[in-house]
C-alpha cells in the first residue's frame, strides 16, 4: 500500500513541529545576543583580526592565515587551506561578539593542529554525510510512494549518518568555544564584564548546534518509527 499519508502521519507534531519551533526559538535568541553584544566594542579596541592572530601566536602556529572573507556570519577555518575565513564585521570589528568568533575560529585552527579527536572523526565522516544529505529525503519518498521498503530503509540508514555528523559536531564546537574563552582569560583580551557577554555569544552558538542535533534526531526517530509501523 502506498505511504501517501506520509506527512500526515500521528509523530509529526512530536518529532518535528516541536524541534523546529525550539530551532526557531534557539535561533532568534542567538540573533538577539549577537545583535547585542556586535553593538558594543570592546574597551582594548582589539579587532577580530588581532584577537584570532593571538590564538595562532599562543599555540604558536604559524602556517595558518587569517583573511576576511564575504557575507555575514560567514566565518570559518578552511583546514583545506589552512586559513581562518573572517566575516568583515568580525575581521575588522572591535565588538564584543567579534572578538568571541575570531577566537573561536582560532579555536577549530588549534584543533586541527592538535589532532583533536572529534574534529578527525567529523571530517572523516563527512563524505558520507553529504552523501547521506543528498540521497536520504528522495529514496524515502520515493521508497514511500512506491511502496519499496528497501528505499525507505536506505534513505533511513543514509539521514542517520547526518545525525551522527551532527552529533560529533557537538564536542568539537563546544571544545572551540571553551579554548575562545581561555584565549580570552589569559590575553586579557575583555575586561570581566565584557568577557560575560563573550561567554553568552558563544553559549547562544552553542544552543543552535544542539536544536540542529535535536531536529535531526527527532527527524530520524520518526522515520524509524514510520518505518517499523508500515512492516505491521
């Protein structure tokens, strides 16, 4: 028999309306914080730059470049190329909130550098998430409409590897955003109060890597479950 009440199911408003409105919820708090904390500079008038540039000097790192890269909220370490990617708010910006993002950039460069185990496992996975990404919705659906249980199983077992992808990212992150705020602490890079706000800029990026997990899982629960109630 055809799935075609695929999206009318009885887990819907458990395992995804609910993730996604505390995603949203999660998302615009992150937005809010960051809009903050972007509006007040930093006392030392240290720049994102700078900031990040202390991290690498710290652990004394010296093949990594720091660059300014486009867009909003685009920052990010390439470990392609070894280069930390700036936003230009962050890379030249004073803020409180860019001061928080280049070290935590810095962070993932550090990571790489150490051999941080997590971060090994996350990249060694990610060829298969993004194929997983890609292929898991249309062999569901396919699997649904056709009614081949061996497509929805497929799409099941590949959407479970973004799961665990997301799962990993968990430490990795979190580890990032804890060497940011040492970085911070021991360069004196904030005074008390604004290091505060840093902590909750990175506490708000923090909560959106665990909704993306939340939503995730909750997604590959009811698929499972959707799954296993059609076999009846």
């Amino acid at each position: 028999m055809p799935y075609f009440y695929f999206l009318q199911d009885n887990y819907y408003i458990i395992f995804v309306i609910i993730p996604l409105i505390a995603s949203l919820i999660i998302q615009a708090k992150l937005k809010m914080t960051y809009r903050k904390y972007s509006s007040i500079d930093n006392s030392r008038r240290m720049t994102g730059f700078m900031a990040a540039q202390a991290v690498l000097g710290q652990h004394r790192i010296s093949d990594v470049s720091i660059q300014g890269a486009n867009g909003r909220l685009s920052d990010h370490f390439d470990p392609r190329d070894s280069t930390i990617r700036l936003s230009p708010e962050v890379y030249a910006g004073t803020s409180i909130a860019a001061i928080s993002i280049a070290c935590h950039e810095a962070g993932h460069a550090v990571q790489h550098k150490e051999g941080y185990t997590p971060i090994k496992l996350r990249n060694a996975i990610l060829p298969v998430t993004n194929i997983g990404s890609s292929l898991s919705l249309p062999l569901i659906l396919l699997g649904l409409f056709f009614s081949i249980e061996p497509f929805v199983l497929a799409g099941i077992i590949f959407f479970s590897f973004v799961v665990i992808f997301h799962l990993v990212t968990l430490p990795v992150e979190f580890n990032a955003s804890k060497r940011a705020i040492e970085a911070i602490d021991s360069y004196n890079m904030l005074t008390d109060d604004e290091a505060k706000g840093a902590k909750k800029v990175l506490n708000a990026a923090a909560l959106t890597y665990i909704a993306a997990f939340a939503v995730s899982l909750a997604q590959l629960l009811r698929l499972m479950l959707l799954f296993r109630g059609r076999r009846r």
